[in-house]
C-alpha cells in the first residue's frame, strides 16, 4: 500500500497509522486493528514516529522480533481479539534507513467476520477509522455489521408485527403483470395473491400461524406508513437539480412510497434528457438508461434500511448521484471487478431479478461501468462513508477528456466532485505526483486536472512544492 523507501514523503491518514513502540507494543495498536478491519483496512507502522511538520520518520526497534512474537501470541488470545483476520505475509520486519521497523498490513475483515471488536465486547470493544483517527463505533454502527455477518440476508425475515392488508394491492398487480410478462407460462400464474407472496418470498407464515409479510415483501409492496413502522429510518427521495431545483419524489402522498414504485419512477425521470454522445442511434440512450436503473436497483438492493439517512437519488446537470444507508459487503475492488454477488437483501434481489432487473452475479457496476467507457464519459466512482455509514455512486454525464471524447469548457473541480475526489483518493496512496500522473489515473487531461488541483489548493485540502523539474502535489498535512 505504501512505499517504504520514501516513508518521509508520508504522513498518517485513514489508512496508515505510525507508532513508535520503543517501550513495547502500544495498547492502541488494537484499537487500530479493529478500526482498519471494520473499515477500508490500513497499515500500522511500529518504529516510526510523526514530526512537528507531520512527516513520517523511522526509529530503530531495538528487537522487532520480540514485539511481532508477542502481537501474534496476542492476536489470537480470544478475550483480547475477537478474530485474527492476518497472514504471516502480512507482519513483516523491514530495514528503511538502518532502522528496523515492524509493517503491520490489515485488510478489511469479510463480512462475516465483521465486527471485529477487542476486549470481549462488540458494543465497546469496535471501532472504526475517519480522518480523525480511529473512533468506538455507536450501538447503531455494530449491530449493522452484525446483521451483515449473519448467513441469512435480514430481508427474509417474517414480519408478525405487520399485516398483509399493509400492502399497496395496486402494486402488487404491476409486479404480477410484470413477472407473467417476463415468464410466461410460469405455474405462479394461477395462484391467487397470498399464495403468490409466499411463492415469491414476500409473505410467509408467523409463529402466529397466519401469514405476514417478509422484510423483503413490504419494502417492495408495502404503504409507506406501514413500512415506516418495522422501518423507522425509512425514506425515498428523488430530486432534479437540472432547472428549478424542485422536489420530485419524496414522501407518499399520491403514491405508494415503496420500493416497486419508487423504483419505476425514478427510472423514467432519469431516462429524461440523458446527454447526446453526438454520435447517432436511440440504442445508446436506452442503454444510458439500462445502467441508470441498474444502479438505482443496485442501490435498492443492497441498501440496510434499519440504518439512517435512506434512499437519496439527485438529477443533477452533469451528474447522477445515488446514496444509501449502508456500506458494500464486498469491497469496492471487488464489486468494480464483477463475477461476485452478495446482495445485502437476498429476498428482494431475487424478487427484481424476477422481473428481470438487477445483474444477480455481480455484473451489475461492471456493465455500468463498460457503459461510461463506451460513451466516453468520466468512469463513476463509489465511495463508502462513515459514521453513518453510507454508499454513494457517483456517475457523471459528461466526457472524461480522453482523445476519444470531448473535453467540456469548465473541467475544474466546481463541476466535476467525481475528479476532486478521486485526485485526493490518487494522493492517500502515492505521497508526491504531478498532474499528468494524476490525469493518466483518473482519465483527465492534465490541464483539467491542474484546474482541480488549484480548487482543492484553495480549500487546503491540497499542497503544491517546486522539486527542480515541475510542480509535485501532496496532500495537506
């Protein structure tokens, strides 16, 4: 992740943390390992200290091999952590100037492994990583994870506190007519609508013996005021920021307020207006489109609607920004790469993909991604926020500035977010660059990138230094 030969050149962040460990092992070091694995994973430098100017400098361990003996003996005492998610490979003594320093690699835990916590307890003992250091994750951050990790996806789950007379009948037909369209001659066909439900695993039955709905079943069908009830966090919203900034979508009023709907109007609204390629055919704007709903459904699906803040969709005039409550469950390298699915809400995956909506083995952003290639547009960009924890794809509607696609008047930073954030993303893990090398990553001319660079100078996010050869970026300390 880092470059040790130039360890100067770094300073801590979100994803390295330095300590200097003369007198042993530091306590926090388990607080930081339980924060890495909870987050986005990181390196722990032994043996390396901050300065006044927040460089990164090595001190020698006087006998690292002492220190890595004792971390192994107590990663896997299971009262101090709750599970050792490292390989051999990844605890390694390294020599950087003369001195000798302990490199500690975490990943991000699976999952299912996922709080991993110190001390015995996952209320007290979980933490996670933000800007600021590592943090005790709230009551609301663990018992998310928890939910991840458990095998079966919490959309499934009866509902006996809920009714089927809950449910917004009138969707249920769209979804049916949908479903017979997309299968014909499938025996559901003949079912009468409870039956239906149970079939489809929206209903199921209850301690109780009567039938209630699933989880799955009244986000999909459900009356808004009756899904708020199991769901007290629960909220669609749908803005258009491209004229008089009003309000599309938001609350139920004169319609359902659930997800089958929300879902096909959100759809049509983005279908509206998608830029010109300057190249002919319809196709290519019902395949802009086909990924626009892609990536609402992905959203749906994945979404953890017992965690905070909802659904957020924004129409904006360059750009898509779509937002949900809850992190990935795979990472975000992995979800990029394709060919893996574990959808946070099994149920209603299956329940869109029925209707033929959602990519059920992981080619969901894949496509969307092979789309914005094809168009030649800036690629989108996922980002994973924290406390709350959140989701948030962004897709711009506009060129990337490649040789195959014209470059907008105006690239800077005020109308590009996706390219400010991805420079400081290029910055965390290479300490020094010029904006031709951050241009060649992010597909954006260097001059544009200039533009971004002198926005996030001004904001102090961003410092630039003369090396005798040009100009070298580096992020603030």
């Amino acid at each position: 992740m880092i470059d040790l030969s130039h360890i100067g050149q770094y300073h801590e962040n979100n994803r390295i943390e330095a300590k200097k460990a003369l007198g042993g092992l530091p306590r926090s070091i388990w607080e930081t390992y339980s924060a890495f694995a909870n987050t986005l994973g990181g390196v722990i430098l032994l043996g390396v200290e901050e300065h006044a100017d927040h460089s990164l400098h090595t001190v020698n361990l006087p006998d690292p091999e002492r220190l890595v003996r004792e971390f192994w003996e107590m990663i896997n005492t299971p009262n101090k952590v709750s599970v050792n998610i490292l390989t051999q490979s990844q605890v390694r003594i390294e020599t950087v100037d003369g001195d000798r320093i302990i490199a500690i690699t975490v990943p991000r835990a699976q999952r299912y492994d996922r709080p991993v916590y110190i001390d015995g307890n996952p209320m007290t003992g979980s933490y996670r990583r933000s800007g600021e250091g590592d943090y005790r994750c709230t009551a609301q951050e663990v018992e998310g994870m928890l939910r991840d990790a458990a095998a079966q996806t919490q959309d499934m789950r009866v509902l006996e506190g809920a009714a089927l007379d809950g449910l917004d009948w009138e969707s249920v037909g769209r979804y049916r007519a949908r479903a017979e369209g997309c299968r014909p001659g499938h025996p559901w066909q003949g079912l009468e609508d409870t039956a239906f439900l149970e079939q489809l695993g929206a209903a199921g039955a209850g301690g109780d013996g009567a039938v209630h709905p699933t989880a799955a079943g009244l986000l999909l069908f459900g009356r808004e005021r009756e899904i708020v009830r199991a769901f007290p966090a629960y909220s669609l919203e749908y803005r258009d920021r491209t004229g008089d900034g009003r309000e599309i979508l938001s609350s139920s009023g004169d319609w359902s307020g659930n997800l089958f709907d929300f879902y096909f109007r959100v759809r049509a609204a983005l279908a509206r207006g998608i830029p010109s390629s300057g190249r002919p055919g319809e196709g290519e704007d019902r395949e802009v489109s086909g990924a626009l709903g892609e990536a609402v459904a992905n959203s749906l699906i994945n979404a953890d609607y017992w965690g905070s803040g909802g659904i957020r969709v924004v129409r904006e005039a360059e750009q898509v920004t779509i937002s949900n409550p809850g992190g990935f469950r795979i990472g975000v390298d992995a979800a990029r790469s394709g060919g893996v699915s574990d959808p946070r809400n099994g149920a209603l995956s299956r329940m869109f993909n029925r209707i033929s909506i959602g990519a059920s083995t992981g080619s969901g952003i894949p496509n969307i991604y092979s789309v914005w290639k094809r168009r030649g547009w800036t690629l989108p960009v996922i980002e994973e926020r924290f406390a709350p924890e959140r989701t948030v794809l962004t897709l711009p509607l506009r060129g990337s500035g490649r040789r195959d696609a014209p470059v907008p008047a105006g690239c800077g930073a005020e109308r590009n977010p996706v390219g400010k954030q991805m420079i400081i993303e290029y910055l965390t893990e290479h300490p020094r660059a010029r904006a031709a090398e951050i241009g060649a990553y992010i597909e954006l001319e260097p001059s544009c990138v200039r533009e971004d660079l002198e926005q996030l100078i001004r904001q102090e996010i961003v410092s630039v230094e003369e090396d005798g050869e040009g100009r070298m970026y580096r992020l603030k300390s």
